[in-house]
C-alpha cells in the first residue's frame, strides 16, 4: 500500500523529495479538520496548525513534522503516549532569519552604521537561530550581548542580563515561546521592559508574537511614536492589530524565515527523518532549486554600510514585504485582513539567501571580498 502524506500548502518540494516513495495531498493549515487524517500516515505541518489529541485522535497517522524550528504548536508529550514519531526543522530557516535581521537593521535610518561603528545588537534567546544571529554577527565584527536565562551566563558569548541587552542599540528578539516558570518568554517584554529601550534603538521581533506584549507595544509608540520598531510576528495572527502596523517601520506577515532555501531544507529535513523512522528505502533526489542569481557588486561600492545595503537588498527588500502587507490588511475589516495576511504567506514570492551566492570576486577590493565572505558567498 502507497504510503499517504498529508502536508501543508505552504511547505515546497515534498513530492519531489518523497518521490515514489509516498502520495501527497495538500491542506490548508489553518484549516485542517481531524475527519482529513483518517486515511494519512504522515502529517506535515507549519506553525499555524496545533498538533494534539483533538486532531490526531483515532487518526492512522504514524509520524508528524513540522517544517519549523520552533514546537510550541506541538503537543510532543501526546505523541509520545500515542507512538507517533516526530520531528522537525531546527535551523532550516536559520539564516533566512539572520538575513531579515540584517535588512531590517540596514532599512531603519542610521542604525547599520552605528552597529558597525561598535554599538553592540542586543540578542534575546541563544536557540538555533540565535546562535546563527551570533555567528554572523561575530563575522561582520557587530559587537553584541545575549540573554538566555535557560544557559548559564557562562556557558553564552557576551552573556548579559536582560537589562544589559535592552540597553543595546538594536535588539532582535529570538526567545521560543513558552509560559513555564521561572522564565516565561510569554510578553517577556511588557510595558515596563519597553520602557526600558532607549528611544533611539532599534526593536526587532523575528521570534513569536507574544513575546512582546503587542497593546503595550502600541500604547508606547502611541505615545512616543519616533521610536523605532520592525516585527515580523505579532500577537493574535493572522487577526493582527492594524493600529500597531501603522506605528511600527516596518511589518511583514511572519515571512522572515521564509527563504526558498531554507523552505528546501526544512522539506529535506523531514522526509529524510520519516523515511528513517517509518524504514523506508529513501535516497536524497538533489536540490528543488535552481542556482540563483549571481552578485553584482561594483567595484567602488562606498563605506560597508553602502556595500552591506546594497548586497541584503539584492535577496531581500523588506519595504516590498511591509507595503504588502499594509495593502491588504489596513483599512479593512478583521476577517479581511486575516484572510490577507494568510494569502500573502501561502503565496510568497521567491526569496534567495545570500548564504551560498555567487559573486563575481576578481575587480574586488580586498575589503569587499571579507565582507562578501563573511556573508556566506561564494567568490569567484
């Protein structure tokens, strides 16, 4: 009997890695019902569907995966009462999130050169995509401090307290979400921690929405609406806060690990964990993607702010995502904007990582080729 998987819309690639090895039916993930599993043996899933007893109950399915790194929509203790295998995608989106991170800190006024210039980028949660924010950041020789109070401050590159990393010019936030004690990230930052942040540095949310206590978020920049804010997750989605979108500089609908590379790994990922959990004969068929795009760097490309904008913007220009996402959600009612917000994620455009790319490295000033290298290209 073929093997039948269902999988989220939004993940790419699985029949090509599947192969002949599987069906596939696709879902909605937000709108996946306990009656679509019946016949299923594997289900693959994004962060918008709770896996638990409610779906799964009386299912066939025999392994779950989601194409994330983060879990908290998975119910890990029931599946491992009911036998089910699992697994997921830690660091598959890794460095498509690194790459927002630093498209966000080039796009917001003068901040990238600031951090070049030695103040340091304040890290909130030492994870998978944490340590990565950390590496590319120790690459470029971007001082920073990390808060984890899960690790020993020893056991942590430039550990700090919270306090010590809200004081950072920017701060990008990295936490998981979770409510247990002591250290709950839920609203981890709450009107008092914002309040905190210095009016002229820079917020970043890449992690999950409530890690940030959204009403009080928007109260603040009601109030003091110079600051400086991007979030590409909020509280609530897809129903997120219109007035909230209007304050920050930029929002995006929770694309900012939605790279095609990293969206290929993460598939990657799972098929080969389900052939090896289910003992299924399974062989790696090659990359889904094409090669992108080479670089075009310029020989006089100005300061390294100049050249670091000019090459983030080449994969990635976080305005195009934010005026989308203004487009189909201001100005509308709540169901229309959530239906917005959803479609905008299922129907991403493509996105490389500069992670891998080529550029032409032979009219290059030495200084260009570091900074090209410590970006993760390939120089030719």
């Amino acid at each position: 009997m073929t093997l039948r998987i269902l999988a989220d819309e939004n993940i790419p690639a699985v029949e090509h890695y599947v192969g002949a090895l599987a069906s596939v039916q696709r879902f909605s993930g937000r709108e996946l019902k306990p009656e679509q599993l019946q016949r299923a043996d594997v289900l693959l899933v994004r962060s918008v569907t709770r896996v638990n007893a409610d779906l799964l109950a009386g299912s066939a399915v025999r392994f779950v995966g989601t194409a994330t790194s983060g879990v908290d929509h998975i119910d890990r203790d029931y599946l491992a009462g009911a036998g089910i295998a699992f697994s997921h995608a830690p660091g598959s989106n890794a460095n498509s999130v690194v790459e927002y991170v630093l498209a966000a800190i080039s796009a917001v006024g003068d901040h990238l050169e600031r951090v070049l210039a030695g103040a340091p980028v304040g890290v909130v949660g030492y994870g998978v995509i944490g340590k990565a924010v950390v590496a590319r950041l120790q690459a470029l020789g971007i001082h920073y401090r990390v808060y984890d109070p899960w690790l020993a401050l020893g056991t942590i590159p430039h550990g700090a307290e919270l306090a010590a990393v809200l004081d950072c010019a920017v701060i990008t936030l990295h936490a998981e979400l979770t409510r247990q004690e002591p250290w709950p990230s839920h609203h981890l930052l709450d009107d008092r921690a914002l309040a905190r942040i210095a009016t002229d540095s820079l917020l970043i949310n890449a992690s999950r929405g409530p890690v940030v206590d959204n009403r009080a978020l928007s109260a603040l920049l009601q109030r003091e609406p110079g600051r400086d804010v991007v979030l590409d997750v909020w509280e609530g989605e897809p129903c997120i806060d219109q007035a909230l979108l209007r304050r920050v500089r930029y929002g995006t609908p929770h694309i900012a690990g939605y790279s095609l590379d990293g969206k290929l790994l993460a598939t990657r990922m799972l098929v080969e964990v389900m052939a090896r959990e289910l003992g299924l004969p399974w062989q790696e068929p090659g990359s889904a993607a094409g090669q992108a795009p080479p670089l075009l760097v310029p020989r006089d490309c100005g300061t390294d702010a100049a050249l670091l904008r000019q090459v983030l913007r080449q994969r990635y220009d976080i305005a195009v995502d934010d005026a989308a996402l203004r487009g189909v959600t201001l100005g509308v009612d709540s169901t229309a904007a959530s239906a917005g917000f959803d479609q905008l994620r299922r129907q991403y455009p493509e996105r490389r990582e500069l992670l891998g790319s080529r550029a032409d490295a032979g009219h290059l000033p030495h200084r260009v080729k570091n900074m090209l290298a410590n970006l993760g290209c390939l120089l030719e």
